[in-house]
C-alpha cells in the first residue's frame, strides 16, 4: 500500500473486487461494527451546532440513528448538505481562492465520469464474436481513450476516461448509467474492429453495477484544499494537521487541462474535513473541503481511504469535541497505525535503499 503511494514511479494494487469486498465486510464485521446494507440516508436532525440523529431506510423501514459525531462519507456529502453546509460544484473563478489555473468565472464543468468492464482473453478453441454496438451512436466520435489495469489473473481492467463528461452524467442523473452502458459497448466494439490486433480476441465478461464519478458537491468548510496547497511540497507545509499526503496529477480527464504537481507530494489536513456550521461532523470523502483543482488530484481512492483512517480515528477520540481537536494527538495515533506522515515513511523516491524506477523504462 505505502508503494502505491508514489503515482511517479509506484506499484498498482490489483485486486479482485469480490475478494475486496468480502475482506472489507470481515474486516468491519470483525472490529464490533454494526453494518446496514442496501440502507440510504434520508434526513437529519440537528439542534445549533450539533447533528442529533439522521434517519435512514432499508428493506424494513425507516429508523432513526443517533450518535455523539457523525461522518459523512456518501460522496455527493448529503448528510453535510441537508444539514445546510455550505457547498460548491463546478469550478470555482481566480477570484474565490487566486487559483492560478482556475478560470476567469464560475464554471459547471465537472471532471469526467467512468463505466469501468472487465474483459477475458478467449480460451483456445473459442471463437471470435464481436457484438453489434448500440444504435444511434456514431462510433467515429467516440474518444478511445482507456486506462488499463491487468488483474493477478490476466484479466484486465477497462477505465473508459472520455465517454461521458461529469457536466453529462449530472444532469442526466438517473440515466447517466445507462447512457454510459451504451456507450462502454460501442466503445468496445470499436476497440475490437479497429484495434483487433490486441482485443479481437477478448471478451467482455463483468460491467461495474456503479458510475464511477468523479466531481459533484464538495464541502465549503473549515479549511479548502487548493492549487496553492498542493503545489506546496509537504515538507514544506507549515499546517499542523496533515493526516496523510498524496502525488496525484492534476487531472480533469480531458474536461479541462490537466498536468502534473511541480513540486512533489503535498499534505492534506484534517481541516478538510470539518464543516464551519457543525461541531460533530466530519466530511470524509470526495466532497471534503477541496477547491475543484484540489479536488481532481486529491480524489482518489488511495487518498480517500486515508481521510476514512483519519475520521474513524478523530471521532473515536474525540468524540463530540472533534471539532477542538488534538492535532498532535491525531498525527500520533495515525503513525502508530500505519499512516505514512513523512516522506521517508511512505514515499517510494523517498524510501531508504529503495531505488524508484527509470521513468524511460516504463
């Protein structure tokens, strides 16, 4: 995990998605976790600063849950947003936060949206079928554009970045889905009749149940992780409560102009995650306290996974006064269970007698 830290020169973790889920429900099964499957968010209640309960359906009902501090790990931040926190979408102008690469005015482009399939190689002996693409798609238009990822079997992975743009799957809500569903298929069928050489031999066997998206609501909180944050090396970082670090590029996914960090990893702080409206939420998720720009190099799921780390942690500590949090307290614990803090813990360039890979041998 710490290799995979290091985008310029680390080591990809393939995984198997079922096995993935299974350990991860063993895991908080494990720890004495009470867990409500196929179970959505509906409202919240809350008195001044404080979050009281929020209510939640399933199969067999409505019920209210309370707690003494909350997080909000959905995402699109519902639980922060109908609690009435502040909120943006979009990208935000120069003006609001003097982002040098944000544009002149407000504008609602999102970073683009991904149906990711999987596809098999044939068996020897087993024929070549190419699917008719959908109708009424112009397979001459579509961008190609795939990020590939081979599982521990051979199998590989098919990330299509420019089928559908996030301003798309947004106003389409519901249907974005679907429409990618159509578009995966005739993607694919191209890749089979103009690239035969490498996948006419190949099968689509699993499509993702789930858009991957990549930009909605991010939360306006306690502190906005921005160009300037990002572009300041850790090292150099005078916040006291960075509770993780990451290297990802800048990256729109064509929807803007991306490119990479100029100075190397940055820190993200805890304040990311606190809403300025409550003392008992926490926002752990792509809809944190991130600008636009921050948000499209601090969105992954690496990085996401740290910021879950850090809420679990603050809320177990704190408890309802997570808000007056002990940085130095938080940053210990984090250490001691395994959150790299430093470069040297985590980063591969970093790492004593670690030699990174030569960028022209990959």
């Amino acid at each position: 995990y710490r290799l995979s830290l290091s985008r310029r020169c680390g080591v990809p973790i393939g995984f198997e998605p079922d096995a993935m889920n299974d350990e991860m429900l063993s895991v908080v099964r494990e720890s004495g976790c009470e867990l409500s499957l196929s179970t959505r968010f509906v409202d919240v209640q809350h008195t001044g600063r404080d979050i009281d309960s929020i209510g939640v359906e399933s199969r067999d009902g409505q019920t209210r849950i309370e707690a003494d501090v909350f997080i909000d790990s959905t995402a699109d931040i519902y639980v922060a947003r109908a609690a009435g926190c502040e909120s943006s979408i979009g990208a935000e102008a120069r003006s609001t936060y003097d982002e040098p690469s944000a544009p002149d005015k407000h504008d609602s482009v999102l970073n683009n949206a991904s149906l990711c399939y999987r596809i098999v190689p044939l068996s020897d002996g087993e024929s070549v079928e190419i699917p008719e693409p959908p109708p009424d798609i112009d397979l001459d238009a579509l961008n190609v554009v795939t990020s590939i990822r081979t599982y521990g079997n051979g199998d590989r992975n098919m990330n299509p970045l420019r089928l559908m743009t996030g301003q798309e799957a947004f106003d389409l809500g519901d249907g974005a889905y679907k429409e990618s569903l159509r578009r995966i298929k005739a993607q694919w069928h191209v890749l089979q009749t103009k690239y035969g050489f490498e996948f006419e031999r190949w099968k689509m066997t699993w499509i993702s149940p789930m858009l991957g998206v990549r930009e909605t609501h991010r939360l306006v909180g306690e502190h906005i992780l921005t160009e300037h944050d990002v572009e300041t090396p850790l090292e150099s970082s005078t916040y006291e409560d960075i509770i993780g670090f990451a290297d990802h590029a800048l990256d729109f996914h064509g929807s803007r102009p991306s490119r990479p960090l100029t100075n190397g990893p940055y820190g993200i702080p805890f304040r990311c995650m606190l809403t300025k409206e409550f003392d008992n939420l926490i926002v752990a998720c792509r809809g944190a306290g991130f600008s636009s720009i921050g948000a499209s190099t601090c969105r992954l799921s690496r990085t996401m996974m740290i910021l879950g780390q850090a809420a679990g942690t603050a809320a177990a500590l704190f408890g309802k006064s997570v808000k007056q949090f002990d940085a130095a307290r938080l940053r210990g614990t984090l250490r001691d269970d395994g959150i790299a803090l430093e470069l040297e813990e985590g980063y591969l360039d970093a790492m004593t007698g670690v030699e990174p890979i030569d960028e022209k041998a990959w």
